[in-house]
C-alpha cells in the first residue's frame, strides 16, 4: 500500500496519530493552562471506568423476538436469528445493552437480510 492508496481523511489521521507518538516519546504534549495567579492547582486524579462485559442468555443459532423498545436505531418488532455475539463491543453500555449480528427472519418465516443490532440485555431470550 502506498500513500495514493490512502484518502485525504486517512492521510491526516495517520500524521496526527505520528505526531501524537513524536509528542509522547519526547515528553511534549499538551500541557494544560497556566493558572492565572501564578500556581498551579492540583487537579483531581482521573478514575478510570472498568468496562462491563455484559451477560447474555442467547448464543449463535438462537432466534430471538424484540420488541420496537428492546433494541435500537429501526422501528418495529423483530425477529433475529443470532449469527454473533458481540461483547467485545457492547463493554460500554454498562452490562444492559450487546450488539448482535444476525439474520431477521420476515413474517413467512423466510430469511432476511443480515443486520447487526444493539439489544437490550434484560430482554433477550432465545426463542423455544
């Protein structure tokens, strides 16, 4: 790959991602604002959040049915059939919502399109 590969978005993070680097390795990042009376104040210590990998009763295979308010950005009811699970990029909502990819199954009972899904947790129970 060589730079003409590369858009003009990719291009500009990539020389900020190295000037971050640069400004790391030398000790030079942004240093926070001058105090105007002349000292410093002590700022508070940042807490880190742990994440929370959310558990989750349905496994690849499952069929779930969600209504319009258990999962997010479509409108109404669902019925998916899991594919993935995806806490790898649910550890942010706090344990109440999981991304999952599956394949909505329509009225007929006939396979859909593949879509991914933001669920929330406390509804989700495989079909029987």
């Amino acid at each position: 790959m060589n730079v003409f590969d590369l858009s003009p978005a990719q291009i500009r993070n990539r020389l900020i991602l190295r000037a971050r680097r640069a400004a790391l390795a030398a000790g030079t990042g942004p240093q926070p604002p001058a105090c105007p009376r002349g000292h410093a104040e002590a700022a508070p210590p940042a807490v880190a959040r742990a994440p929370v990998v959310p558990r989750v009763s349905v496994a690849p295979g499952d069929v779930v049915q969600l209504a319009e308010s258990d999962y997010r950005y479509a409108e109404g009811p669902l019925r998916l059939r899991v594919v993935r699970v995806r806490p790898d990029l649910s550890e942010w909502y706090d344990g109440e919502w999981v991304w999952l990819e599956g394949v909505e199954i329509g009225p007929d009972g006939q396979d859909g399109v593949f879509r991914p899904v933001l669920a929330r947790v406390a509804t989700l129970r495989p079909e029987v």
